[in-house]
C-alpha cells in the first residue's frame, strides 16, 4: 500500500454549471468528497496503491461513496458502515471567479464517528505514507482515534501527513481545534497548509514564518499552497519556491487535495519510510512540488474536486523522474 488515507468522506453535490447560488441551481450531480477520500482518489488515478479508512452511514449517500471509491481503485476494506448516523452531504455554489462556497448537511454525520475499532496497526503499517486531517474529530472519541492512528504510523517508521483542511465554521469552539493541532502537527513528517490557515495552525502571518515554526515543532518536511502563486517548502533550513503553471480556473474545490494527492503519491513510490525521506534532496523535492502544482491546476479547470483529478498520462510531462518507468 503507497497511501491510507483516514478520515472524512462525505458526497458532494455539484451544480450543473457554474456562477449559481445555491438557491438558483436546477440540476445537482452526485460525487465523492471530503478530502481524505479525493486524495485517495487522486493517487489511484496517477497509478498508486491507495486506501480509504473512515465512516459513513449504512445508507445509499454511504453504499454510493463506497461503490464510487472502490470504481476508482481506492481499497474500501477498512471503510466502516454505520447505521447510528447519516453520511454527510454538502452542496457546492460556484462564483463567476470559481471561488466555492459551501452548505453542509451533517450535524451528526457518520464521519464523526471515527473510533478505535477503526485502527488497524497491520494495515497501517502495509503503507509507505498514512495520511489524516481534521473534519472528522469534532468527538472525543474520534480524536483518540486519530492520536492512536498517528501513534501507530510513527512507530512503524511510516510517513506521517496531515493537511487539516481547517472549516472553522464546523467547530463550536475553534479553540479546541487549535489545541488539537498543537497535539498532531508535532507528530508528523509532513504536513501541508494552505496560505488561508497558516495564522490559526501556527499562529504566524507569512507562509515562511510558518514553515520554519512547523520545523521547529518538528515537522521533517513543512509545505504551504499558495493557489495560482504555487507551493513553497522548507528543506533543511532552506524555503524552496516553486510556481503554479497557468490554468483556466473554473472552480478551485479540490486543487489542494490534488496537490496532495501528487505530493504522497510521489513521496510514497521513493521513500519506503521517513527515514528515507529524511535522505531526499532538494531538487527531488523540488521536482514533486512542482509536480503537485501541475495536479491541482489540473483540478481547477473542471467543475468538482475529483472530475479534475488527472491519471498519469495526462501529467507525463511533469513527472518527477521516479515516476517516469511505467513499472514504478
């Protein structure tokens, strides 16, 4: 297994076509969301072997979400079922700029309900790379979960990632996620931000400030997305630009997901473990950054976060050279 992926998963409802309110939409499709499994998704289609662990209901939003993830190749077989809660739904506004808004439908969806039963130290270890965000932790329960899930990855030597994905608005008290941060970040290898969270995850205004605070909690590979201004990251000791090519944007739902998702899954098919990423150079990195840009600029010019997400052939040209022998 490259990647597992643990966390939320909910169905995303996306308007036939774009500059619609909500209110004004006629025409709504179905489609899989959450970003724990559009990450899963976007590694799948670049041709890796990725996982989705997490809960959604034992209803049809919850049979659809597994049926797609499994059509994509994501392994379901730690995706829980649960009759105790529904699955999440969220609908998807897009603006003339395709900036998106959205309106939830999961007061006590079934993401919440991560619990212990959930890790599984053998599968976890089968992975190069256990990625997690923050979404699904709003109960005590779920957060033990994710500590316990953290725990076990590290001591396997694996990658740890997380991108908390932070919706602030979902949290009664946004304190408590600070604190949970301060809790997690610490523990991981990587961990990407987008340029909008930075201040609340670290409490610092720049993307560099962030980086290097990051580094100073122990992060062994920070990175901050910057949209159509690209990634910059810091690698022993040095912050590294990278540009965003150019891209038609229609909707931006899903590009940091898709950065991501190219991220692991380069990081994953180079690195059997931290210890070797620990080894990386700079123009290695270098190269899988700017390979992430290109994926999420990809995603950016389709509607949704997961009909952009590209497969290999469609990305040749930016591949990291790792990634270039079809057998890799």
């Amino acid at each position: 297994m490259d990647v597992v992926c643990v966390g939320e998963s909910l169905v995303d409802f996306l308007p036939a076509e774009s500059g619609r309110r909500v209110r004004d939409v006629t025409a709504w499709r179905p489609g899989i969301g959450g970003s724990l499994a559009n990450v899963s998704v976007g590694v799948a289609r670049l041709g890796g072997r990725s996982a989705y662990v997490g809960v959604v209901g034992e209803d049809e939003f919850g049979h659809f979400l597994r049926e797609q993830l499994a059509a994509e190749g994501v392994d379901v077989s730690h995706m829980r079922q649960t009759a105790e809660a529904r699955t999440g739904l969220v609908f998807v506004s897009i603006d003339e700029r395709g900036e998106r808004s959205f309106t939830y439908f999961r007061t006590h969806s079934a993401e919440f309900l991560l619990s212990e039963r959930d890790v599984d130290p053998a599968f976890l270890g089968r992975a190069r790379v256990v990625h997690f965000g923050t979404n699904s932790l709003k109960l005590p329960e779920a957060r033990t979960a994710m500590l316990r899930t953290v725990e076990t990855a590290r001591a396997a030597g694996r990658i740890v990632s997380c991108d908390p994905n932070l919706r602030l608005h979902a949290w009664e008290d946004p304190e408590v996620l600070r604190g949970l941060l301060g809790l997690l970040l610490p523990r991981c290898t990587v961990v990407k931000l987008s340029e909008e969270e930075v201040a609340f995850a670290t409490g610092r205004a720049e993307p560099e400030e962030a980086l290097r605070h990051l580094s100073g909690l122990g992060v062994m590979l920070p990175v901050v997305t910057r949209g159509e201004a690209g990634a910059v990251f810091l690698w022993r000791g040095e912050v590294v630009r990278v540009p965003a090519p150019r891209a038609r944007v229609v909707d931006t739902t899903g590009a940091g997901d898709g950065f991501t998702a190219a991220f692991l899954h380069g990081l994953s098919r180079r690195y059997a473990d931290a210890s070797e990423l620990a080894g990386a150079t700079r123009e290695e990195l270098e190269s899988l950054a700017t390979f992430g840009c290109a994926v999420g600029s990809k995603v950016v010019e389709h509607i949704g976060a997961v009909t952009g997400l590209p497969r290999r052939d469609e990305v040749a040209s930016v591949l990291p050279p790792w990634l270039r022998d079809p057998a890799s």
